[in-house]
DNA sequence: TTCCCTTCGAGAACATCGTTCGCGAACACT
DNA sequence: AGTGTTCGCGAACGATGTTCTCGAAGGGAA
C-alpha cells in the first residue's frame, strides 16, 4: 500500500540509465489521445504507441492508469490563468468558473476525471490557492470556503458536461424517452415543463454559477 | 445505431421460448454484486455468475454493460418515498436531497454513475416530476426548474461521494500531499484554511444544498 | 579506459474484460 | 406431431491493466 501520492514521487539522482523520457511527456500525450479520441481511448499500449515505445515502459514514469489520469488533469489545470486577486470576490470566482467551462470545452473528457476523482495536484492547489486569496476578506468560515470551491468545480464540469451532451447521440435516446413519457399522460407537470413555449431561455452558464455562489457565500 | 432508449424495449409476445429470467433480475443481481464488492466488480461474466448462468445470456436481456448500468441507477431510484407534494418548496426540495443522500450511502456506486451519466429512466422520471410538482405555484421558468433538479442530483451526489472517501485510501495519499504543499510554504491562504482550528464545523449536508436552492430559486 | 552498479526499455505472459457467433434445446402455437 | 421462434450459453476474438524478466545503456569510480 503506497500511501505516497503520484506527485511526491522523485526522479532520482543521476545514478544509472537516464530516462528518454519524462512524465510530462507522458502526460502529455495521453491529454493529445484523450483529445483527438476520448478518455476511452487512452489505454497503456495506445499512449505508449503515441510516444512510439512500449506499453510496460509507461510504468517507469506511473505507477498505474489511474495516477496516470490524475497526472492529465493536474496538467489540464495548469491552463488557468489567474489574475491577481482583486475586486469583488464574486467576479473573481466568475472568472475561474468561466475558464474552467472553456477548459472543459477544449479538453472533453476532463468533466468526467473532475467529477469522479477528487485528487488534487500542484496546478489543483494553485487554483485553490487562488480561489481562498479571492476569499480572503470574506468572513465565511475555513469549512465553507473549501465548500465552496468544491461546489464551484463540481458544478462547472456537471454544466458543461451538459452542454458538451447536447450534440451527443445519448441525447437523442432520452429525447426519444421523455416523448414516449410525455404520451402516456401520467407526468403533467414534466409535459407543461418540456411543451410549454420554446423550453424557457435555459438560465447562462455565469448566471447559475453566479446565484449558487451567492446562496452559498452571501451577497456581501 | 439503435436509437431507441433501454426502457422501451418491450418484451416479446408470447411466442418462442420462454425467458427464464427477467430484466428486473439481472439488474437486481448487479446491484446486490455492486453493494458488495463495488462498480468495479460488476462485469457481465461476474453478474451471470451471481445468477447461476453464463456471461452470455445476459445480453437477451441487456444490450451491453452500459445499458446495465442505466437499469442500476434507476432501479436504486425506486426507493424514493415519495411524499404527497404540499407545504413550502424548499423543505419538500430538502426531503428529496436528504433521502438521495441516504440512498448513496446505501449504494456506494450511485454517485459515479449519477454524475457522469444522466440518462432518466422511469424511476427517475418520476422523481423529476415530483420535484416539477413541489415547484408547481413556484413563478420561476421551466429552464430554471429543470435547472436545479439538475444542481439537486449532482450536487447530492458529488457531497455523498466526498463524505464516503472520509474512509478511503484515497484520503491519505491527498492529506500527505497537503501536508507537503503546506511545508513548502508556498500556499498561505490554503495553509491558514487548513491549520486555523479544528477545521471550523464542516458546514452540514442540508444547510449547503438549502444555501444552493435558495440562491437559484430564490426566497420565495 | 575499464568496470560496475543502477536504472531503463520493452517483449512476453497472465488474468480479465465486453461482445459476437453459432447451435442445440425448449417452448407455444397450429 | 410439426413448425417457427426464442432462449441459454460454450467458445472464441480482440483488447485491456499489470507484472516478470532480462538485456542494454549510461554515469561515476578506479
């Protein structure tokens, strides 16, 4: 039982072989296949064949799959770009949230990895880090601003998840579900939801996240 | 491309012979197998096994391990107890929080499959219409309501997930690496978060989802 | 330069997975 | 009894995560 996380582990001296690699490398193109492919698709064997070597040389570099899509989505938050803390907490939380929609726009299989695996690494403690410094004057407690951030991640992925689900063939099925339900007549209150008018303009992105944080936080 | 949804694949006539198993009791059989040794553990081979037949047979009653997971989460959805809708929205909002909560505890497995797949199914269905119907003199629009059933089932999940990770391994290896991210210093705010105190009081399952509902829907 | 010790690369192997094929057996209906 | 249809499922296929093993490669000491 190794109780040591994926991020402490050390290169070594120099003693021995060099590495041809790191695992930034490594990293980084498990994040290319999970791009161009899916999450599906990242499988030991094809992200060794992106790097052109083996499927048993990635456990040089990671101790397994899992460490391995830790390590994708530490990185994937190395992309923020947090500006100096200042101005109103809210809108400082807004920006982070809003980065993060457009990350998991650009990296589809990060929602799934945020919701799922709670780990967080050096990129994840930064933007925590700057989430709290936003917070600082805020007289919440300690517990209810990592709350907070817990919820403003949660959310972000769940809501782009959605919209991410929008052109998806899963949606068609459920499409097609709800019309056999809307027929049989015994959920009046999801048909007026779901006929009534053009489905009333779905709430904005900032606009939720913006009534959650304040529900949560307070207007201040 | 099959588009029609699980849900709606009828049973056969009585023509041919008879099944000897139904889908009830396949998705059951999962179930009992993922309340014992987890989602993991539940591969086609392993449920067969738990019914006594071969991994083969269960695709006469299943499209693929997909579908099973579906089945699964709305089956778990059945144990809603659906109160009579009467009274203010929020606490009857509340009610259903706290019993998907419990649910989740029950099965630990519920949570990952609620928050990365949103397929609604019977059970689920009704669960959604129950909630349309707690808000039914509420004046907010239709997006916003199907909105927050939405923020309900993801954040009820994702809090449940984090309390039971309190007792994984999981837990260790990021304690031991906040405990390094501390040391080096670099991190003030997120060290003053976490060694100010006792951790001030974790704020409580229902405050924070009462907190979250108030903001989006408003005071009412 | 030579040697050694450590580390690296990776082929082969193992257990397991989801899924498909095909066929014999079983039942309902005529 | 015969026929049409469905069911159960052994066998097989391709792919997966991971471990074992060992030859090769390089740095530092001699």
């Amino acid at each position: 039982m190794e109780t040591v996380p994926v991020w402490l582990r050390e290169r070594r001296t120099g003693v021995g072989r060099p590495a041809e690699r790191s695992r930034a490398e490594v990293t980084a193109a498990a994040i290319t296949l999970a791009d161009r492919e899916g999450l599906a698709a990242v499988s030991m064997r094809r992200v060794a064949a992106e790097l052109g070597t083996g499927a048993a040389s990635l456990y040089r570099y990671v101790d397994s799959r899992d460490d391995l899509l830790d390590l994708m989505t530490d990185e994937a938050a190395a992309a923020y770009q947090l500006p100096p803390p200042g101005g109103p907490w809210l809108a400082g939380l807004l920006e982070v949230c809003r980065q993060g929609r457009e990350l998991m726009l650009r990296h589809p299989w990060l929602p799934e990895l945020v919701l799922t695996r709670s780990a967080l690494g050096p990129h994840g403690t930064d933007l925590l880090e700057h989430v709290l410094a936003i917070l600082a004057e805020h007289p919440a407690g300690a517990g209810r601003k990592l709350e907070a951030f817990a919820v403003m991640s949660t959310l972000t992925a769940a809501l782009a998840l959605n919209e991410m689900n929008g052109s998806s063939g899963a949606r068609q099925r459920q499409g097609a579900y709800l019309a056999h339900v809307i027929a049989a007549g015994r959920h009046p209150h999801l048909t007026a939801a779901l006929t009534g008018g053009p489905l009333t303009p779905a709430p904005r992105f900032e606009e939720t996240l913006s009534r959650v944080l304040v529900g949560l936080l307070g207007e201040e």
